[in-house]
C-alpha cells in the first residue's frame, strides 16, 4: 500500500532530499521542527523532547522543535558534536500564501561555517585541500567569522599535515574524489577534531575554480599574486564554490587573498610545536602553562587572535623582526602610553567578526551600535600612534581609518536603546526619518485613545471594574466580569467567553483597533527597511573597517609583548644574520611564570663559531628538558619580535626548531624525565 503524506510533510521530504547529510530546521511559525530519522538525532544529542505528529496515512511521525529565536544555540551545540544543520525558512507571509506557505533552505551550517557561539580568540578555519599529481598540495584557508582568507602551496604529505595541525581547522573539504582515496583516511586518522566534508570535483577544475576566485575578489587570480599557483587557485575557487553553495549569499568580508609560503617563517613542525607548548598545553592542551599564556595580555580578541599567529609563526624576515622590537621597546619604556593605549582598546568590540556579520547580512541593530562605539575611541587611537617614534607605530597609523562617517551615520540613525532583533521594533533613531516618527506618534496617540475610550465606557456604563486589553488572536477588547454582564449596553459585540468574564467589541475600538495595529505593523515594516539599508550601505564599507580592524589588532599584539616585556623584566634581544646564540642569565618563560618571582635559577648558553654542540648530562629531574626549551623558545620569542627573559642575548636567525622530550614531561608542573 502506497503511503500518502500531508501537503506539509511532503514539502519537507522534498526539501530533505536535497540535504541528505544534514538535519533539516523547518521552519514552523514560532519553531523549527525536526522529523523522522533527523528528529530521533536532534532529540538525542540535544537533549529536547521527542514527540509525533500526524502525517497522513503513515500516521504519527518522529517529531522535535525549538524556538526560532533560540536556534542558533541549538544548532551550534549540533555543529560541535560534527553534524550539518540546513535551515529551512519560510520565504514568503503566511498570510498572503495560497496553500502551504513556501519553504526554502537559506543555509547550510557546518563545523567551518558557524558564525555565533565561537571561542572569542581562536580563529574557525575551513581549509580546502587539493593533491597534485606530483604529491604537492594546494592549501586554501578562510574564517568567515573575519574574512580572512589565505593560499599556499605545500610539497610533500608532512609537510602538509604540519600545516593543517598548526591551523586546527573545524572542518577540511575535499574534492568528492578523494573520498575513495587515501588522502581522507590518512587525515581522519592525524585530524581528530576536524569534520572531513567534501564537494563537487567539478568545483576544483581550474577554470571554474579561477572563474569563481575572480567573482569574488573582482581581479584576475595573477594580479591577486597567485601566478605560478595552480593547486592554490584550484583550492580557492572550490573553497569560494562551496561557501556561496552552503551560505547562500555574496560573503562580501572575503575580498583579498593572502598568498604565504613556508619560506616567510620558522619552521615548526608539529612534533616541535607540541613538545615546546607554544598554544597548548602537553597535559591537557589548555593554554595554561603555555607561551602564549605567558605573553598573551592582548584586550581584545582580535589581538588575541593575532599574537597566537604570531607565536605560530615567527619570522624570518629581519627587518620585519626589528621593526616589531622597535615599536616594543617604545612600549616598554613608556607606562603612560601603555595605559592609555590599554584603556582605549577595551572600548573597541571584536570588530572583525562585527563586519563580518554585517557583510553576512546577519548583524542586529546592537551590532551596528558596537561598530558605531569602537569606532568612538579611534581617533584618540590615531592620535596617539601619531606621535610615536617607531616605523611600524607610523605605519599602523596611517592605515588606521577612523571610519568617522560610518560612526556618524549609524549614531544619527540607530537608537541607543535599540533591541537585540531588528524586526523587533524601536530601532530607529526619533528625528531621523519623518514617517517613522508620524507611525510612532499614531501608535502612541492610540495607546491614549484607548485610555480614553476605557474611561468613557466606565462612565457611560457604570461597570467601574471594565478594561480595555489586548491579545495576539483576538485583538482588542472591553472585558467584563459576570456579575457586570447585565449592565452591559445593546452596541456590544460579544467576542470571546472566559470563566470570570466576557470579552466585548464596539464599532469605536474596532476602528482604533485598526488604526493602532495598521500604524504598528507599518512601522515595523519601514524601521526594518530602513535599519536593512543602513546595514548594506556600511557592508559597503567593510573592507575599510577590516583595514582598521587589522590595525587594531596589531596595536593590542604588539602592547601584549609590551606588557608581558614589564611584568616579566624582560630584554630586547639583539637578532642579526650572523650565528651565534649567545643567552647571559636566561630564563625559561613558562617555567619562571610558575615558579614565581626570584626562584627560577638563570644560567647562560654560548653557541657558535667553534662551539657548535652541547652535550649535556645531568641525573632525571636535573633540569635538561627545561634548558634545553628555554634556549628553543627564546630565540622563537626573539624571532617573534618579543623581549626574552635574560640580562643579554645575541641571537643569529634560526630557519627551524627541532626537539623532542621524555615521554611524561610536564615542565609547568614539575615533572621531567630522562631525555
């Protein structure tokens, strides 16, 4: 016997057949509801109560829901536990529908491609990989929470792993070839906390890819610094497709590409990363214990997000190495600027993730209020930056926008008391815009019309306990208790019974009744459109507030080292091109944090030109691992562009770190073995 479903049910089979691998929201006035298999799962790992609802022949089906409005909770605790949620929303009113209102999916969510409820200073990277046929690698990365977006090209499968182990991405996409290959297994097996999704070959084809890196970034993929690239340009322009696919509309924070390569940096590879701690502790990879913990003073995520990259990757580039000291130094021997500098940056919101959002199309007024806020502060921000010394403090200014007309422009139109909703009413400004205002007047005027109308009635019926109210499904109304009904006029038009009373109309209410709700739902309607123009017209303008965004950052990373120079009396380290190390009473970072003040022993390292080797010996627990990472880890902090915990040091670049440690070594807490 052929199973018949409801109208309802039918759509939502339709749209499921579509998304497959995804537990399906559809959309259902207040909730979004789950079914069949995706219900029995939803109800599972988030916890929520399965019910049933009839759907036709087949009779009840799995069912389970939550509140619109708290969606996006629920489908960040699914993304985490490695599922994909598509939203289904209804895409036109309800009350102008014929039939079953259309439903269409308006996104797909995915561990790359959340947007809410992300660890404030960690980047969510979706990295696309592509393998050629000479066992090299194409690399594209992007954070669609900031825009960030980065190519490179990579030889050899370690060399690749190394890479995707220091980005820790949420989620890795593949060509849907190499789902049958090698390649998937080999990273399911060495990425154990990222989801392994892959899409259409086709997308990955290299002039489809370049054709598609092109929309995005409005340049040829050579002028956008990807010639002699090919796997990066693959990479990218499948990465590019699967976005627009999953996210359904222009992602407007992703216009430039960072093109990198392993040259720019020490090399770390991830056995290396690991044993030094740099982000993650050995004992629980939490960032206590770490050197990131130790340098990390950063105010604002953005910095936060930066001074990790930072400690990732040092550089190469001498210059580059200087100039970060220089403007370190000016830091350290200037307290009041630190302060001021600090008191400034705890004004400033993430605003990488707040033009994101606004690109997206999914910031609310209170957004916009948080851009208009930090961009408050910018100009003393500038001002101060100005008048520092340092090459690198003069550029960071010059590219400081302080987006003054973007602040003017939202202040003159948002209220400050904006609610978190834009549909929710009371977003714009008083003054602003002259319908607005008329609606808002109308809606008040009623408001007193009713009190009015209230009174009028009490007098003209005697009935002293009589109310006017309101409720969503019938309306306004003049309440009655019983014992009151026989005192009610012939002109009322009974409308609902209760228990204790009687609901009443009259021609006058129902007149204002219409007057009140049609200037209500009006207004609404015109506050929504004109807070969804102001947000377009500042997405216009995100690529100047990811520019100060970017600057901002680097202010907060560069006062972290600053700070973290002071409290821990730390030198500038001299780095030249020669090659020597040579360290007068270091410390170990990490090691002294912990320890506390004064108890941590200094000592010295001298290597070069006829010493080139240390072999060192010493009883367990003698402090070999300690010393052996502290030399490791100040010259990456030197290289970093941080002060280093000594009295001198002279340090020659170093292209890479190599080490390992005994098995049970937990420095921070005391413990270590025999190497």
């Amino acid at each position: 016997m052929r199973v018949s479903y409801t109208p309802m049910i039918n759509q939502y089979l339709q749209i499921k057949k579509n998304y497959p691998d995804a537990i399906l929201f559809f959309r259902l006035g207040d909730f979004y509801e789950m079914f069949f298999e995706d219900a029995l799962v939803a109800s599972r790992e988030l916890e929520i109560t399965l019910t049933g609802r009839d759907a036709g022949s087949a009779g009840r089906v799995p069912m389970c829901g939550v509140p619109y409005h708290t969606a996006d909770s629920y489908i960040a605790r699914l993304v985490e536990k490695g599922y994909k949620v598509a939203v289904c929303d209804q895409v036109e009113d309800p009350e102008e529908a014929k039939g079953i209102v259309r439903r269409e999916v308006t996104r797909v969510v995915t561990p790359g491609t959340i947007m809410d409820y992300l660890e404030e200073k960690r980047h969510n990277f979706l990295v696309a990989v592509v393998e050629g046929a000479a066992g090299d690698f194409g690399l594209a990365v992007t954070d669609i929470t900031t825009g960030l977006f980065m190519v490179t090209q990579l030889a050899g499968r370690e060399a690749l792993l190394d890479e995707l182990l220091r980005l820790e991405p949420a989620e890795v996409l593949l060509p849907e070839g190499e789902e049958r290959h090698e390649l998937a297994e080999f990273l399911r097996q060495n990425l154990k906390g990222a989801a392994i999704s892959f899409w259409s070959e086709g997308a990955f084809e290299p002039e489809r890819a370049a054709r598609r890196l092109q929309e995005q970034l409005g340049m040829s993929w050579n002028r956008a610094g990807l010639a002699g690239l090919p796997l990066a340009v693959r990479c990218a322009g499948g990465l590019l497709d699967y976005l627009k696919a999953t996210q359904k509309r222009e992602l407007a924070q992703i216009n430039q590409v960072e093109v990198y390569s392993a040259g720019q940096f020490m090399h770390l590879d991830s056995v290396t990363r690991r044993n030094l701690e740099l982000t993650a502790s050995l004992k629980d990879g939490s960032r206590w214990g770490t050197l990131l913990w130790v340098l990390d003073h950063t105010v604002t995520a953005m910095g936060a997000r930066l001074l990790k990259s930072w400690v990732e990757r040092p550089l190469l580039d001498l210059a580059g190495i200087c100039a970060r000291q220089e403007a370190v130094e000016e830091l350290v021997n200037g307290g009041i600027v630190r302060q001021e500098l600090k008191q400034i940056l705890k004004e400033i919101y993430d605003l990488e993730r707040i033009s994101s959002r606004i690109a997206y199309g999914s910031a609310g007024p209170r957004d916009l209020l948080a851009l208009k806020n930090s961009l408050a502060v910018l100009p003393s921000l500038k001002a101060i930056l100005s008048r520092q010394q340092a090459r690198l403090w003069q550029e960071i200014a010059e590219t400081l926008d302080p987006l003054e007309d973007i602040a003017r422009l939202i202040g003159e139109a948002i209220s400050e008391e904006a609610p978190p909703g834009p549909k929710d009413g009371g977003v714009i400004r008083s003054g602003y815009h002259p319908e607005v205002d008329r609606l808002r007047q109308a809606s008040r005027e009623g408001k007193n019309w009713l009190a009015e109308l209230e009174a009028r009635e009490k007098e003209r019926t005697g009935i002293r306990s009589l109310k006017v109210g309101y409720n969503k499904v019938f309306g306004y109304y003049i309440e009655v208790t019983k014992p009151n009904l026989h005192l009610v006029p012939p002109y009322y038009l009974r409308k609902q019974t209760l228990a204790g009373a009687e609901r009443f109309i009259t021609p006058e209410l129902k007149e204002l009744e219409e007057q009140i709700l049609g200037a209500e739902e009006r207004l609404a309607r015109l506050e929504y459109e004109i807070f969804t123009a102001i947000r377009q017209e500042v997405a216009g303008q995100v690529r100047r507030i990811q520019q100060t965004a970017a600057a901002v950052a680097q202010v907060d990373a560069l006062l972290s080292l600053a700070e973290a120079a002071v409290k821990g009396n730390y030198v500038r380290p001299l780095v030249n091109n020669g090659t020597r190390i040579v360290i007068r009473q270091g410390r170990h970072p990490v090691v002294e944090q912990v320890l506390g003040p004064g108890e941590f022993v200094p000592n010295d390292v001298e290597l070069g030109g006829d010493t080139r080797l240390i072999i060192l010996t010493g009883p367990n627990m003698a402090g070999k691992s300690t010393y052996m990472r502290q030399v490791a880890l100040l010259v990456l902090m030197a290289q970093v562009g941080s002060f280093i915990p000594a009295s001198y040091a002279e340090i020659g670049l170093v292209d890479r770190i190599f080490t390992r440690i005994g098995a049970s070594d937990d420095l921070a807490g005391g413990q270590s073995t025999f190497m």
